[in-house]
C-alpha cells in the first residue's frame, strides 16, 4: 500500500506539472496587447468628441473620476491591481508553496518507502495536507481574480493584461484534486497503522 501511495502521488505530481506548463503557455500567448487605445472621456463617445469639439461646448459636462491620493496616481497598473487585492502576495505565495511542499513530501515519503522508519510518514502526511491547503487557496485566489477581472472588463489587450490569471483545463484540474485525494487518503491509512 506504502507503494501504491508512492506511485499514486507521483502521477499526482505529473498531472500537477502539466497543469503549470500548460497554463503558463495559455496566459503568455494570451497576455499580449493587441492595440493602443486612446482614452476618450466619459461622457461623450469617441464620434461625439470629433463631430462636437468645432461648435460650442455641451451643458453637459461628465461626471468627474474620483481623485487618487497624490501618492497613488503614477502607480502602474500592475501596482494598482496588487494594492487592491484582498491579501496581496498570497497567490504568489499560494504559487510557490504547493508544488514545492508536494514534492518535498513526495521525497520524505519516498525516504518512508525506503527506510520504514514512521518519522518520515508522518512527515510526508504534514507535507501532504500542507500542499493540498497550498492548492486549494491557489485555487480560490485565481477563481476570484479571475471573476474580479471579468467584472472589471480587464482582459487580454485592457490596461490589466498583465495579470496572471491561469486558465486550467476542467479535467485536467478534476484528475489533479482526485488522485490528490486519493494520496491523501492512502498516506493517511499507512501513518495511521
């Protein structure tokens, strides 16, 4: 059983690797600007401002932006879309730590199949349920970017295109939380035992 949880947690891995190779390609083809834009005021369209600027002006006049406070006004937008983040820096960290804690767990169980010695099992398991906590949160944060982005209208060729939202296939993504669960739950049979 100590083998099948072995073998189980390294097509786990493999799964895992494709889903970061496939998605980095996805957002670094799709991240590209396609066009300039010219800003245009909110009030009138683009062929209002051409046809309007000869006669005299509107009474009407647009609602003016909210001003920024002086230290916010040159930030990029990339610094804009951090600050505006409900925990800036947990997808990065969220980013970094699950395939790092899978496969150091992946190593101290393989250590556990070698040796028999229950320190490394019990190492292994923490390690686990570390990664799978990682994964679900990279999880999370990425669907809510992902939504915020899709109400803010920000996508490929917006002021927010350099946002890294990954876009994963369904079942591919469905396999990886499976055959996660599967390793968890044969981990946790051979510590307990």
């Amino acid at each position: 059983m100590t083998i099948a949880a072995l073998v189980l947690w390294m097509c786990t891995i493999a799964v895992g690797s494709y889903l970061l190779v496939t998605a980095a390609r996805s957002v670094s083809t799709d991240s590209a600007p396609e066009s300039e834009s010219v800003p245009v005021p909110a009030g009138r369209p683009a062929a209002a401002i051409s046809a309007s600027d000869d006669q005299a002006p509107a009474t009407s006049t647009p609602a003016p932006e909210p001003a920024k406070p002086a230290r916010d006004r040159f930030d990029p937008p990339s610094l804009q879309r951090a600050k505006s983040e409900p925990l800036p820096g947990l997808k990065d960290l969220a980013e970094f730590t699950h395939p790092a804690l899978a496969i150091i767990g992946f190593a101290f169980w393989l250590g556990y199949v070698i040796s028999r010695d229950r320190l490394f099992a019990a190492i292994g398991l923490g390690l686990l349920l570390g990664a799978i906590c990682a994964g679900v949160s990279l999880f999370t944060v990425n669907t809510r970017a992902a939504r915020r982005a899709a109400a803010d209208g920000s996508g490929p060729g917006s002021e927010n295109a350099g946002a890294t939202l990954f876009s994963y296939s369904p079942r591919v993504l469905i396999l990886h939380a499976a055959g996660a669960i599967l390793t968890l739950l044969l981990t946790a049979l051979v510590a307990a035992r």
